[in-house]
C-alpha cells in the first residue's frame, strides 16, 4: 500500500454585479460571496437630473438596500428624477 498525499484548494466563489443607466452598461465588477455592493459613491450625472440611487427594477425605483449581502448575479439601475 502506498501513502497519498492530498492537497485542498479553495476557490472564492464572486458574483457579477452590473450598473446600467438606461439600456447602457455604466460599470461591472465582481463581489466575493456573502459581502456588500459597495455602490454609495458612486452616482450616474446627468444634466438637468438628480441621480436618486440605485434600483433593482429598470422600469420603477425599487431602492437596492446596500446592506445586502451578496449570493448571486444582480443588476441595478441608475434613477434619476
């Protein structure tokens, strides 16, 4: 019989998170499993607009709270009134 010598390997699990104005993808980026979108800062400008937040929801302002934890893919919208 002979030893074996196994190795773990441990990956971070990461979820895409995408920021659309509009129909246009404004920023992408990765967030690991289980944390924050840190998204506070940053802000869509347009001229004669004030930007409102972020929302899950293209159509309506459905507020994305940013003390979710992430544990899949998601999409937010810029609103602006």
């Amino acid at each position: 019989m002979r030893d074996i010598q196994l190795f773990a390997k441990w990956e971070i699990k990461t979820h895409r998170v995408r920021l659309y104005d509009g129909e246009t993808l404004y920023k992408e980026f990765t967030v690991q499993e289980g944390k924050k979108v840190l998204i506070n800062d940053i802000e869509v400008n347009k001229q004669g607009l004030v930007f409102n937040g972020w929302s899950t929801k293209k159509s309506s302002f459905s507020p994305y709270d940013s003390n979710n934890l992430v544990y899949k893919d998601i999409n937010l919208y810029a609103i602006h009134g």
